[in-house]
C-alpha cells in the first residue's frame, strides 16, 4: 500500500507522487473527491428536509392560531 499524500492548498489539490504512481493516485484522488462530494450533498439534502418540516410546522402552528382568533372574533363564547 502506498502513502496517499495529498494536502490542501487554497481551492487546489497538491498530489505527492512519482511518475510511476500518478495514474493510480489520480484514479484514487477521483473516488475520493466523489465520495466526499456524495456525503456533502446527502448532508445537505438531509438538512433540507428538517428544515423544510420544521417550516411546516412552524406554519401549521400560526394557521392554528390565525384560525381560532377568528373563531373567537365569529362566535365569541
């Protein structure tokens, strides 16, 4: 097994390797970055869904209210 040797450098990537090893570096680089970009994209989607529910709710709460103060304005008791 060979010494992945990667670091960051501002928005670019800086691989360490040899001419002998590059395509498979790369090749693992790739998978890599998709599988990073994958997990990102899974988070954000799961973000998104709880705060598209925790919006609904928070509307389901005010229609509630809209709803009974114009009950009692209606048919006050």
């Amino acid at each position: 097994m060979w010494e992945r040797k990667v670091v960051v450098v501002g928005d670019k990537l800086l691989l360490i390797t040899t001419p002998d090893e590059i395509g498979e570096k790369i090749d693992w680089l790739k998978r890599t970055m998709e599988s990073a970009n994958m997990r990102v994209e899974r988070s954000s989607q799961t973000r998104q869904i709880v705060e598209d529910a925790e919006e609904a709710d928070e509307l389901g709460k005010h229609e509630n209210i809209i709803r009974d103060a114009l009950r009692m304005k209606i048919s006050p008791i």
